[in-house]
C-alpha cells in the first residue's frame, strides 16, 4: 500500500528559481531567505519520497487561455521544462510517475472530480522552484512527480471546500495503490502578493501567519474562506494559497509541524514554507 | 449559484481576471503566449508594429503594448502572467515591470519591498479609501 507520509507547502516565485540558476543565492538579498530552506533540504535527504504529488499552477507556460482546465493531472513518462519568456530554467525534465499517476486520475474521477488527464505536459516555475528549494542543484532529481495543475489564474478558481475535498480524496486513492510507496504531497503558491496595479506589492504577513495556523489547525474552517477574503487580503495572487489546501485535505484530521519558515520579500512576494506530517505516522 | 463578477469592484487598484476579462483578452493574450517562443520574440521586438498586426487585437490594446503601459493593457483584458511574455522578452524582471503600474519608481517599489511590502491599511476597499 502507498502512504502519504509527509506533506510540504511552499511559494513558488520565479526570481527565487532564477537566483537559483543564476548562482546568486549567497548574494545579501536572497542568503536570508535561502538559509531558510537549508533545515528542509537536510530533512528531505532523510525523507526523501518515491513520487511527490506536486500541486502547482501553471502560469500562462503551457496552458494559455485556449484550453483552462480547473484541475488537471499529468500522467505522463517524463514533463519538460517550459520557456516562460527568458528561455527554459536550466534544470533537469521531471520524471513522471505513470502507474500512479493514472491510477490516481482514475480513482478521483470515479470519486466525481471530474479532471482533465495530460499524456503532455511542460512544467513552469510553478513546479520546478519548490523542487530546487527542497533538492538544490542535482543533475537528476532524486524523485518522481505527478503535477496536479489548478486553474488559480482565472476567475473562477475552484472553492476551497472543492479544494479541501480534492485533496482528501487524493489521500484515499494513494492508500489505494497496491504498491508500497513513500508519496509526499506538495501545495505550492503564495503567500501575499499582488504583481499588477496600483495595489502591487502588498503584502500581509500577520494575515499570512494566520492562514498557516488555520491550515494545520482548521482545515475545515478554513476551506470556507471565499476567494474575495484571499484576493482582499492577501493580494490578487494570494489566492494561490487554496493549493495549500489540498495538500492538507490529503494529510488526514490531525497534523505535526515539523518546520515553518516565513521571510519578506522574494521579489513581490511574501515567502511561507511548512513541513507537516500526518499524526498516525509521525 | 450565480457568479458575483461585482464583488471584485470594490479592491483598490486591483484588476481581477475573471472569465468575462479572458474572453475580452483571448486574442490579446494569444499574442503574448505566442512570445513564449525565441523566434517570435525576435520578430516582435525587431517591428512590434507588423508583428501585433499579425494579431486579431484591439488598436488600444496594440498601443498599450507599444507604449508598455501595463495597466491599460490589464483593462482590456490581459493578465499579468500574460503580459509577463511581453517585459521577459525584453529582459525585464516582474518588480521592473510590476512598479510601472504603481505610483512609485522601481528604486522607491523596490525599497518598499525591502521593508516589508506595502501594508494592507487603507489598501482594502475602495468604499474605505473614499474611492467608491
């Protein structure tokens, strides 16, 4: 049986990944803010998952506004890496993980999430900075990954409740698989931002604080929150944060807080990082 | 239940993406996905001219994208990961092209960030601001 054994939140800003590529995390802006992944990327060397469930969104990289599909799962072999403008981030394609993948797709399709299956996908930022977060700069990653994309460009974005829902039934059907793998799920996005207007650059870390404590303490209180509250508070793309909410749904009732990290800015955004773990395994 | 497309009027200085702005946008940001390409980002910024006539867009929209003006081009339906396309093709990072739509310059947006970001207070609603 798969078990989902730890579930990790992060934000996901693209000049985080190109100060990755760039080799300018040392530099007095980005150390702060990178030191505080150092605890996570020691953690995973002991933790480290047979596939992680990865939800992201894309951001107008692969899907442009011909086809937006509000939940959609990759089951590919093998996603590469999208030129969002400045050329491909120079890192490894993501292995897929396609057994998995298609039976997860299948099981929550049956369960009435009616997603869209991708047999091709490229993955942006949205997904390949949490990786370098969490794993550095190898030549191969040391996971497979099944990108769970959700529409939080476009309003509507899904409810929370939906979100919450996706997430639970995205635990059952990992349970569900026969074989013994180690799944890690992954919510990336956020925290506050706002990076269009004459309201950009907000930020609100009180707000920001809240929500984390909500999402490991409150999940079912907090899935109520309607997009406005996100989009008010937290900036018109804190909304990204309802893809915190699935990796909670799929953690079960009670969590452990292994680690949190908050930092301001990375670029326009306020950066917040969890490490939990379901309570039957810790 | 019947989408409330209203309630995002009320956010100060915020332009919300919904459904009804994409379809408003959809050649617009066609174009802009079409950027994602390295030959295209040449042919466009060797003749922006020629290269937006390739593309069923409004002339506002074209003249927003011509003089770089973000905020008019977010009001005729484009979104900012969208126009992203357009200032990567240049080389721009989000804070450069971000701080244009504010009232700041990148030094002062940039400084702003530094210091924690802009606070919420009097950022919340346009009726709070006076504005409505």
């Amino acid at each position: 049986m798969a078990k989902i054994t730890a579930g990790i939140a992060t934000s996901h800003v693209p000049a985080v990944g190109a100060a990755i590529d760039m080799g300018r995390t040392e530099e007095d802006y980005w150390k702060p803010m990178f030191e505080g992944y150092e605890f996570s990327k020691n953690w995973i060397k002991d933790n480290n998952p047979d596939v992680a469930i990865i939800v992201y969104n894309d951001h107008a990289s692969y899907f442009g506004m011909e086809i937006m599909p509000t939940f959609a799962v990759g089951v590919a072999e093998s996603f590469e890496i999208c030129d969002e403008g400045y050329g491909p981030r120079p890192v490894p394609s993501v292995e897929g993980a396609p057994e998995l993948a298609t039976h997860l797709a299948a099981s929550l399709i049956l369960d009435d999430f009616d997603l869209t299956v991708l047999n091709v996908l490229e993955v942006d930022h949205g997904l390949t900075v949490p990786m370098s977060l969490m794993f550095g700069t190898p030549d191969k990653w040391p996971t497979k990954v099944i990108p769970l994309a959700v529409n939080v460009v476009m309003y509507p974005q899904p409810s929370g409740e939906r979100c919450l829902s996706i997430g639970k039934a995205i635990g059952r059907a990992v349970a569900e698989f026969d074989e013994g793998l180690n799944v890690q799920i992954w919510g990336t996005g956020g925290m506050s931002h706002q990076i269009q207007g004459a309201r950009a650059g907000l930020i609100n870390l009180p707000w920001d604080q809240k929500f984390m404590d909500d999402l490991i303490n409150e999940p079912e209180v907090l899935q109520y929150k309607p997009h406005l509250e996100y989009m008010r508070e937290a900036g018109s793309e804190g909304v990204e944060l309802i893809m915190w909410l699935i990796m909670r749904g799929a953690l079960g009732d009670q969590v452990e807080e292994v680690y949190r990290f908050n930092h301001v800015p990375a670029s326009n955004t306020s950066v917040g990082h969890l490490i939990l773990t379901p309570k039957d395994v810790a | 239940m019947k989408p409330d497309f209203d309630q995002f009027e009320d956010l100060p200085g915020t332009t919300i993406f919904t459904i009804e702005k994409a379809r408003e946008g959809f050649h617009f940001n066609e174009f802009c996905m079409s950027l994602r390409k390295e030959e295209n980002r040449k042919r466009f910024l060797a003749d922006e001219r020629s290269y937006l006539d390739e593309w069923e867009m409004t002339e506002d929209q074209k003249q927003a994208v011509l003089t770089r003006d973000f905020q008019k081009m977010l009001d005729s339906g484009g979104n900012v990961y969208f126009l992203s396309k357009i200032f990567a093709a240049e080389g721009l990072s989000y804070v450069q092209a971000v701080s244009t739509m504010t009232d700041m310059d990148v030094k002062e947006y940039q400084a702003m960030m530094l210091s924690g970001g802009r606070n919420i207070e009097g950022w919340r609603s346009k009726k709070e601001r006076g504005e409505a």
